[in-house]
C-alpha cells in the first residue's frame, strides 16, 4: 500500500471492499503485511468450524468431555472445536459489555480481522456494524463472509488506519478492540474512540497488558512483543489514556486466570506457533495479565 496517500476517497480492491488509505507510517505498513500474509492453521481452522473467523484468544475453563481420549481418531477435530468454543466466548463477553444496542445503532470494531465479532456483534444486536483493519486481505475476507451470510448492508469492513477513522463524530453508539490495541499509541486510539462515540457510548478492550505490580516488561512479554512485531502496553497506561480522553472505566476485569486453560490446551495441540510458552510463563509469573477494560465515554 502506498503510504503517501493521504486522500480519504473511497477505492476498492478486486473484491469490492470499500478501501481508504490505511498506513501512515512505516510500521503501520509493516503491520498492513504482516496480516496480508497471515494464514495461521490456528486461526484458519478454528474459524472453519462455523464460519467465525477470529484472530485472538480464548477463556473459559475447557471441556474434557467433549475433547474426548486422546486415541479418539476425531481428537484433532475436538480440539480444534474446544479452542473455537473459547475464542467464540471471548468475543461474547466483550459484546457483554457493550451496553444496550439496538438495530438502528452503529458499532465501530477498530483492527476487526477477518471479522468474527463483527458478525457476532450484527447476529446478538442487529445492528450495523463498521469494521477498520489495516490489511485488505482481512478486509476482503471480513466483507466476503459478510456477502455469504447475505448481511453485507450491516456489516463491512474497511482498509484503514483506526487512528483517523472514517466515522462521523459521535456516530458510534459503542466501539471496542479485540486485542488490537498494541499496535498503536494508547493517547491516539482513545482520541479517536473519543471522537466517534457519543455521549454516553461505551468502549470495550480486551488485551494482554504487562502489569505495573512485575515493574517492567518481563522476558516473556518482550519475547512477545518480537513475535507479533507488536508494543504491550501496560495496565497503568490505559488507565491513564482512558482517563485524558473521557472515557471512564465502568469495570475492569482480569481474565487472566480464565485465558490459561486455553493456552494451555493449545500448546498440547498440533496447532501450536512457537508462542505459547511465552505466553503462559508471563501469565503465570504475573508479569502479564489478560484483561478487559469497558468504559463510559462522558
Ligand atoms: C490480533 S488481530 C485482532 C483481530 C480481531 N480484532 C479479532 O479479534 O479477531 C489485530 C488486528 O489489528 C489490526 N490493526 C493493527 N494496527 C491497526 C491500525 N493502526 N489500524 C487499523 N487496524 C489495525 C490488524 O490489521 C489486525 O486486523
């Protein structure tokens, strides 16, 4: 993409996907590349069990029964439904949290992937729902879903940057990030949920954070930092954008005992990325906390 463009005129790409210029500098172009070219088994397969195409984690405790013996030929299947059944939970508990929505409200979904809560948002409210993501092939992926579920009047994604959005002042009745807050400056991002909700809208994160209690950034958050070419911000931080930019915490919640069993299940998977042990040591060495952040917008 080309990163000198700074028109906001709607083109589009083979597909029909409404497009804007998405990066503004450098690493947001590297960014752009790094999910054009994600295709993950742990996320492909998982998304093919119903049609819900997630790229984030899961919570909840898991269900052995349904894993089945390990000598079980369907075992590789069961697992992979387990791990979708978390990931599908994830994304019903932010929805939790956006507040009373009805049809004719619009929700913004800023760094949306291939659009999985997009549709759960669309199915559970009815509503519009306006997906930014910086890679057009999610986008693509994201409207096409959309186009097949014959929803495509209420859902769509677009290529841009979630920094300068193409929503209207206080269009938004509600907007979140499924963990896609570490790609960006916190001040920024609250800046621009700030300016599309209305009074009185509602703003939910879930994201990994590294906890100010450890000190600094551990080994592990660093390791994952590398990994996802991404910067974790720490759980003081969003406070503080939070606070300077009207949006007040209405719950803070720490999911992080809830995530583990998930990582866990995943690293005795055949899915497994090279990540997971990271992600578990920071998890349990406090270092790192799995949390969701709902605040008012005043
Ligand atoms: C880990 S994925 C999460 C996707 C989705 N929220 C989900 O839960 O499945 C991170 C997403 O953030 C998006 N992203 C990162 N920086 C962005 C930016 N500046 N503007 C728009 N999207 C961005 C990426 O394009 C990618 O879609």
């Amino acid at each position: 993409m080309d990163s000198s463009v700074t028109s906001t005129e709607l083109t589009a790409t083979a597909t029909g996907t409404p497009r804007i210029p998405g990066p503004a500098t450098p690493y947001q172009g590297d960014i752009a590349r790094y999910w054009d070219g994600e295709a993950r088994p742990v996320n492909l397969r998982l998304g093919d069990v119903d049609g819900l195409y997630h790229h984030h984690y899961g919570i909840g405790a898991v269900d052995h029964a349904a894993l089945g013996a390990p000598e079980d030929s369907e075992s590789e299947k069961k697992l992979i439904a387990e791990l979708h059944r978390l990931e599908s939970a994830q994304a019903d508990l932010l929805l939790g949290h956006l507040g009373d929505i009805g049809r004719d409200d619009t929700l913004l979904d800023a760094g949306c992937g291939r659009g999985g809560s997009m549709v759960m948002a669309h199915h559970r409210f009815g509503c519009k729902v306006e997906g930014v993501t910086l890679s057009a092939k999610q986008a693509d992926f994201a409207n096409n879903r959309a186009r097949e579920l014959r929803i495509e009047d209420r859902v769509r994604a677009r290529v841009c940057n979630m920094l300068a959005t193409p929503l209207e002042t206080g269009q938004a009745a509600a907007s979140w990030n499924n963990e896609s807050t570490m790609y960006v400056d916190l001040h920024d991002l609250f800046a621009e949920h700030s300016r599309v909700l209305k009074v009185g809208g509602r703003y939910v994160t879930i994201t990994g954070c590294w906890n100010p209690r450890y000190g600094q950034p551990s080994k592990w958050v660093s390791q994952i930092n590398a990994h996802f070419e991404c910067n974790i911000h720490s759980r003081r931080e969003y406070l503080r954008a939070m606070a300077d930019n009207r949006l007040v915490p209405q719950a803070v919640v720490d999911l992080t005992p809830d995530t583990l069993p998930y990582w866990e299940l995943r690293a005795t998977s055949s899915l497994v990325t090279g990540i997971e042990e990271a992600f578990i040591n920071a998890y349990r060495d406090g270092s790192f906390q799995y949390v969701l952040i709902a605040a008012d917008r005043v």
